[in-house]
C-alpha cells in the first residue's frame, strides 16, 4: 500500500535534471539525478542552452522511472511540486512548464520551490525530529548565504555574497590551475598535497557586523598570484607542482575560514546553537571538518545534509513542497520562474 503525504519534487534550475517522491516531507521514497556534467565540461561552465535541451530530453523519462522506482502512480500523489526558482531561466522553465501540465492534466495541486530555501532546510530530509531552530549555511556554485530557519516555513534571508558565490570561485581557480570541471573535487584533490599555511589569499569581511559575503577579491588574489598583476590566463610552467599545490590549498583554507567564521559568529550572536549545512560545496571535506569542529568549541551542534542530498536534487523540493502543500500555499497554474533570490534584503546587522 502507498504511503501517504507523497509529493512528487522537480528541479531543473541549473545543469542536473531531477525527480524525487516524497512522503510527508521527510521519507526519500525515491530521487534520481541525471548530471550534464559531461555535456558542459569543455566549456569550464554551464552554457543554459546547452542545459535546458538536456532538461527536455530528459525530464520525462525520469519522472517516469521515479515513480516507478517508488512503486507509485500519479494517483497516488496528493501533489506536485517543482523548483520556481532561483536559477537559469531557460531551465527552470523546462520543469516549471511539466510541472504544470502535469498539475493540470492529473487534476494535482502546484507548489512553487524556492530552491535556495530547500537547500537551508535539505539536512532535514529523513531526520525525525527537524534540527530547527538552526543558522543554515548554502553554499553551491549559484549562491552562497546565511539563513535563520525557524521551521520549515519559516526561513529568514540573513546575508548573501554580493558577488562571487563560493562554488563560482572554486571553479574559476581550479580553471587558472588548469584542472578539471567542476573544481571543487579537483581543488580539494589537489589541496592534500599542499600548504594552507603558504599563501596568506585575503579573508573578505570576515570580522564584519553582517552574514554577507564577498569572494571575488579570493578569485582575483589567486589570479595575481599566479599570473601577476594585469594578467589573467597563461602557462602555469613556471610553477612546480608543490607550488601549485600550496595555491589550491591555500586557497581553500581562505574560503572556508570565511565560511566557517561567519557561519558560526553568526548563530551565536542569534544564540542559536543547531548549525546546518546544504549546497553542492557543503560535500567538501575540509569545510565540513572545520565547521564540525568549529562548532563543537562553540558547543554548537552541526547536522550536516547526506551527500547526495546538497547537489541540487528534487528531494528537497518535495519535501519542502510537502510543507507548503499543508500550509495551503498552493501556484496558480500560470506560475513562471524567477532568476534570484526573492528576498534579497540588507545586510542585518547582528551585533
């Protein structure tokens, strides 16, 4: 027998196509990801044509091998849910449109995803009870921010980077060091083999009154360091390997210094001690170890997001879909995307 509370969860909002069942927002029933890694790594980055193509032809079918691998129908559902945004535009409106042909075809309720919120309140996902009330830091290639998560409807925007989100950052340094894409397991491979100690890369805003963030100086010291100042990309011949090490190590210990230090500056002077973590840069070793052990001195609690949860993924929004369905906050069927974060807000102030 089905369970009850299913949602089915969409999410197309960059370069992985995903679908996910649910059960009363906590239960993964089911969640699969179709990656385009392959299709965009010659290009260093994500190109949205590129992107949303793949999000047709494959959104479909794995809709259609979820439910199956979750041993349910569409009539089973109580409802779908679907990432509304942030993210390209083009690829949001591939699973926004299914979505909501589905929602219409099947006589099922829309619920519209905020998928940065999903990612605040992803380390919920099979954990009974939620760890809330919690400071929550997302940290993916599109966006790097502080949330106070009260519940599960209740998030608050707290600060954003103004720039560079922490995953572009290690992209664009692992391009300069000539590695693989993405960067983030080719910098954290490479960063074994160096010194964090070697290179003193500047830590922005680390000491301010606020939970912004700010990363292009990072990227751009990398570079001068590398290349020299006025200059962008050339041969990395005149660095040894051990230099080029130290680099991507001592580039990774300035962004999680940031990382860390605001994350945890910011839930004490909030005086909230449950610390999560969620985004596709949350999977790296060491940003885990030090908050870990960041928060343990401060006798703070971490309750980090399984792995194959802090990529962009559809079981977060269902989940989170699943929430809002009982709250009776339901999209019209002439629901469209949005780019950014709907809640830009100010820098608060937590002094």
């Amino acid at each position: 027998m089905a369970r009850g509370g299913l949602v089915l969860g969409i999410e197309t909002s960059c370069d992985e196509t995903s679908a996910a069942v649910v059960a009363e927002g906590r239960d993964v029933l089911s969640s699969l990801v179709s990656s385009q890694v392959a299709l965009h790594e010659k290009y260093r980055g994500v190109v949205p044509e590129i992107a949303a193509r793949a999000h047709v032809e494959q959104l479909v079918p794995l809709v259609e091998h979820t439910l199956g691998e979750a041993c349910v129908g569409y009539g089973d559902l109580e409802a779908i849910a679907v990432t509304g945004g942030p993210g390209l535009v083009g690829a949001l409106l591939i699973g926004v449109t299914a979505a909501r042909t589905l929602a219409l075809t099947r006589g099922l309720p829309l619920v519209a995803v905020d998928h940065v919120e999903a990612h605040a309140t992803s380390a919920a996902l099979g954990v009974d009870p939620p760890p809330w009330p919690a400071v929550a830091l997302v940290v993916s290639g599109g966006h790097t921010a502080l949330y106070l998560v009260r519940g599960s409807l209740d998030v608050e925007l707290l600060g954003q980077t103004v720039d560079d989100a922490a995953g572009e950052a290690v992209d664009k340094v692992a391009a300069l060091l000539e590695l693989g894409y993405p960067g983030g397991p080719h910098i954290e491979r490479l960063a074994r083999d160096g010194r964090a100690d070697a290179i003193r890369f500047p830590r922005t805003w680390i000491d301010e009154p606020h939970a912004n963030f700010s990363f292009s100086g990072l990227k751009t010291a990398v570079l001068y360091h590398v290349h020299g100042v006025g200059n962008k990309y050339g041969s990395l011949r005149h660095l040894s390997p051990s230099e080029r090490a130290d680099v991507a190590a001592s580039f990774q210990a300035a962004l999680v210094d940031v990382l860390v230090t605001k994350t945890i500056v910011t839930a004490q002077r909030l005086g909230v001690g449950n610390v999560v973590i969620g985004g596709g840069v949350a999977v790296n070793g060491a940003l885990r170890g030090q908050l870990a052990a960041a928060c343990a001195a401060a006798g703070g609690r971490l309750h980090l997001t399984q792995p194959q949860y802090c990529t962009d993924n559809a079981a977060m929004i269902a989940a989170q879909g699943y929430h809002l369905l009982r709250a009776g906050r339901i999209a019209d069927l002439s629901l469209e995307p949005w780019a950014g974060l709907r809640r830009t807000g100010r820098a608060r102030a937590l002094q």
